[in-house]
C-alpha cells in the first residue's frame, strides 16, 4: 500500500536521505611525506651536505682511493694498454719537445709511474745545431734550444713545464764512443731545472768515421756535431735496422726503455723539488 503524500508537506527530509554522501579524498602520501620531513624541501640539501662530509672523512676517501685502484688495476690487466688514459689528469702537466712516441711515451710513462697521474704531450720542436750532436755541450744546448723554441713560438704557454731529449755522440776515452741521451726539465713557475743523462750506448768506431766522411768539410754547423746521425750512418751498413731504434738491434734494449730509465730518475728529482702542496693536490 502505497503512503500517500500530501503537497504541502516540507519535502526536505526526503531529498535529504537520497542525496549520496560526499567522498573526502586525503593525499595520504603527500600528508606522511610532511610528517616524516617536515623541512620539505630541505632533503635534497642534506643528501648533499652528507655527501660533501663523506667526501671530506679520510677514512671515506680512504675507501674511495682503494677502489678506484682495484677498478684500475683490473682494467689495466685485461687491457694494458688502457693504464696510460686510466693516469692521465692531475695537476701535473708536461710537455715534450717531440711528436716521436719513443720519445714523450717513455715520459709520460716514467711521470705517471712517480707521480700516480700526470698529463704529459708531444710537440715538435727544433734546433739550431747540428743533427747529431758531438759532445755533452752540444747535446745539453740542443735539449735547450728545443724548449725555447716551444716557447719563442708560442706553441705552449710560458709557464709551461717542458721536458726535452736530446742524443748526442761522445768519445769517452780515447777511440770509445758512445750514444747518450740528455734529458732536460724546465719549470719556470717554481724555477725548476733539471738535467740527466741515459745510459751510454757504445757505438763502433768504424761508424763514427762513415759520419766524418759524409759530413762537408765546409759544413756549417761542425762546430756542434755532424751531418748524418748514428742511426742513418748504422742503417746503411745494416739496412734491416731502424734509425729510430738501433739500440734495439745492438744491445738488445730499446731507446725507449733507455729514455724510460732515466726519466724515471728525471720524474723522482722532480717531485721532490716541487712544493708538497702540489705534490698532496696530485695524490
């Protein structure tokens, strides 16, 4: 039985009951997010201000250091010849007056082997002496020259740190002749210069007379050295040699094991004349 409305009555209540509840939606994420950082915006500062202290603990960078050198040293084993790129950087930078690889490869290797990274290019640089040299005189001039051309030439910067290479014959004693490499540093912001000497190749007389005889008597730079170089003079009597390396072939060792030996001392001699805040910024 149907309940009959009268039109009068307040039909308010009615609409009232069938008028569906609204539904209040809470971000609940946002809302734990705020009760858990109440900063807001603050996280991402501390997360760094964290990793600019870790940064700073010793024994943090301790770790650091150490897995770096693991990381390297496995690269390096499965692929030697990555360990140049893996040490270039630091705060040592040097230039070498020679685009030849047997030449700024073996200082670079000797200054990243000290020094743990360093940086170290070829740059062709030439001099006004004789193509090879006679005597420790001419060959230590020659390894100067080449740096102040570098430098005259605007080819590098004048605080620039060079390295130069320069062989040169000498008879030691009487009818003892000898191939010996110069090795020159310049540093000119902390007044650095340093010179050493490779070991000394002996080179057959025989060799040395074959240079005096091509060389004009007129020529214009005898006063430092000779025409023709051991390894043009040695590559015509055997013409399997390589100029470039003839130490190779005769002795059994390499130049570039040779300039290698002796840049080790050069690097070494370096590092402990630099000032120890350029040493502790490398390391």
């Amino acid at each position: 039985m149907m309940e009959e409305i009268n039109p009068g009555e307040n039909t308010s209540s009615v609409s009232e009951q069938t008028k569906p509840t609204p539904v209040v939606v809470c971000d609940v994420t946002t809302q734990v997010d705020k009760e858990s950082n109440p900063d807001g915006g603050n996280e991402a500062s501390g997360v760094w201000s964290w990793i600019k202290s870790a940064s700073s603990n010793q024994f943090m960078q301790s770790v650091m250091k150490k897995t770096k050198t693991g990381v390297d040293k496995m690269i390096t084993t499965l692929d030697p010849g990555m360990e140049p790129f893996i040490r270039e950087g630091g705060d040592i930078n040097v230039v070498v007056t020679s685009e030849k690889e047997v030449k700024w490869g073996a200082v670079r290797d000797a200054f990243q082997a000290v020094f743990g990274a360093a940086t170290v290019v070829g740059v062709p640089a030439q001099s006004n002496i004789a193509p090879q040299p006679v005597g420790y005189t001419a060959g230590l001039k020659g390894a100067q020259e080449r740096i102040s051309y570098l430098r005259h030439s605007q080819q590098v910067d004048e605080n620039q740190v060079c390295v130069s290479v320069e062989n040169f014959v000498a008879e030691h004693t009487p009818d003892k002749w000898f191939d010996v490499g110069c090795i020159v540093l310049n540093d000119p912001v902390n007044k650095i210069m340093l010179e050493v000497y490779t070991l000394a190749v002996p080179v057959e007389n025989e060799v040395i007379l074959d240079m005096q005889r091509e060389t004009p008597d007129n020529y214009d730079l005898s006063w430092s050295g000779l025409a023709v170089t051991v390894g043009e003079a040695i590559q015509k009597r055997l013409p399997w040699v390589s100029p470039s390396d003839w130490p190779r072939a005769l002795t059994g060792m390499s130049r570039r094991n040779i300039i290698y030996s002796s840049s080790l001392c050069l690097a070494e001699l370096y590092k402990r004349r630099l000032p120890e805040k350029v040493i502790e910024q490398n390391v």
